[in-house]
C-alpha cells in the first residue's frame, strides 16, 4: 500500500479536509462544506466503510452561518469503529499532544515521540506518528489511509477571517487527507460521493470560495452512526457480496471454467 505524500496531510492534494472545511474531492475540485457546529456529518459511506466527522464551531452575532472546523473524526469499517479527536484547549501549545484515540470503544494511548507506533489485534488497525506531537498516520490495509494533523485557530487566522474566536478556546481541529482502497462506484458522503465515476461537482467554477449544500443529506446523530439520508455502510452486505463472488468463483472452478 503506498502512503501518502511526505506522511502529512497535504491540504491541497486529493482527499483533503482542512481549514474551515475546505475539501478536495476525488475530482480535483475544491469546495467547502460548512454543515453545522456541534454536529456529524458523513464524509464517506460505501458498503464497507463509513467516516464521520464531528464538526465544532461558532457563529458571530452578526453572521448567518456557523464557521466550523472538524474536531473529530469516526472510522467503521466491517465490525470495527476507530476515532481520532483533537482534544479542546484553552491556549495552544506545541509542547503538549493534542489527540485522542479510540479502537472499538476502548481508549489508545500512542505514546510520544517520532516513529512510535500502534497496533490492534490481528493489526486491522495501525497509528503511526511521523512526529512526536499532534500528526498520526492511520492506516487501515486495503481500506483508507488516513494522514491527520490538528491545529489551533491562531490569532493571525482570527484577524484575517475575523472569527470572533473567544479567549477560553483555540479552536484545535484536524487537518486530514484520506488515501481510499477500493471503493466502490456508488460511494456516498460530503466527499466519497466525488469518487463516483460519473459524478459532477454542484460547485461553481470560478467562485472564490464554492460552498456545496447537502447537511439534510449527510447528517448524523454522532461518530459512530451511519443513520444519514444517504448513508450506504452495510458490512453485512458486503460480506454477502464477497461470499457470493467466492461461491461464483468455485461454480465456476467446478464447472471446468477456470484451468
């Protein structure tokens, strides 16, 4: 399985979900998916696999819409869920991780420091840090690979964009960039569905910042939940779809068709 460029996300290749949140779809285009603050939106749902993202956020007095950040993300993938979550701080500091994990429920301590690893039983799962705080490589073999950072909202952001951003919260959020494996062509979510071979982008070319609507679609009741209008994740009709190729490969075998 190749990784990702440099092991880091890289906020403007494919697959990437940063800043407020910009997305790069499997197309190319950019566009950005507000949703809401304080809740999950799907970002990926296929038969096999299922990302969610929790959003945080505020919204000025005078403004219409939340400005939001993902704080969290949830993974499913067959009987299995996996998270990652930046972990809310006062005053950002680099010295300090500021990720959470989880494995099936169970809370992963990552211990700090360059190149240290993790990894589940039957190693279905596997963190990897590239530096000794606050980036991980999540790798899942032949589903996703996922690069994360998490970041704050600095006071240099705040001025440029004027967020508002109060003084007891800086805002830490993940940057990400997802590596998928065999999806499949009826991939659904705020970013799956740009892997959709004959899928067209609803954004507006041209448009400095070409926001794409869809939160009645792709909203979720947490991170772990694939209860969205749109959602696909089904591991048992999957299984059912590999155990029926299986057993067409052996009809076939049996019947003198494959030599």
């Amino acid at each position: 399985m190749s990784a990702i460029i440099d092991r880091i996300p890289n906020c403007n290749g494919l697959g990437a979900a940063c800043y407020d949140p910009r997305l790069i779809g499997g197309d190319g285009i950019v566009f950005y998916f507000h949703g809401r603050s304080n809740e999950h939106f799907s970002l990926v749902s296929d038969s096999n696999l299922q990302i969610n993202a929790r959003f945080i956020g505020l919204r000025p007095a005078d403004r219409r819409r939340d400005y939001t950040w993902i704080q969290g993300i949830g993974v499913l993938f067959g009987s299995h869920n996996f998270s990652v979550e930046a972990t809310k701080s006062t005053v950002w500091d680099d010295n300090m991780d500021h990720l959470k994990f989880s494995n099936d429920g169970k809370e992963i301590i990552l211990p700090e420091g360059s190149l240290s690893e993790w990894n589940s039983q039957e190693n279905y799962v596997k963190l990897e840090r590239m530096w000794s705080k606050n980036n991980v490589v999540i790798s899942i073999p032949d589903v996703v690979e996922i690069a994360v950072n998490v970041v704050p909202i600095t006071r240099e952001d705040d001025r440029i964009h004027n967020y508002q951003i109060p003084s007891d919260d800086c805002f830490a959020h993940l940057e990400v960039q997802f590596r998928f494996f065999g999806l499949s062509p009826k991939v659904e979510g705020v970013l799956g569905r740009t892997y959709q071979p004959d899928f067209e982008s609803p954004a507006k070319l041209g448009v400095a910042m070409p926001v794409v609507e869809g939160e009645d679609k792709y909203r979720t009741t947490s991170l772990f939940s694939t209860d969205c209008k749109y959602c696909t994740f089904s591991p048992v009709r999957a299984a059912d779809q590999r155990q029926s190729s299986v057993d067409s490969s052996i009809r076939l075998w049996n019947a003198g068709l494959f030599k």
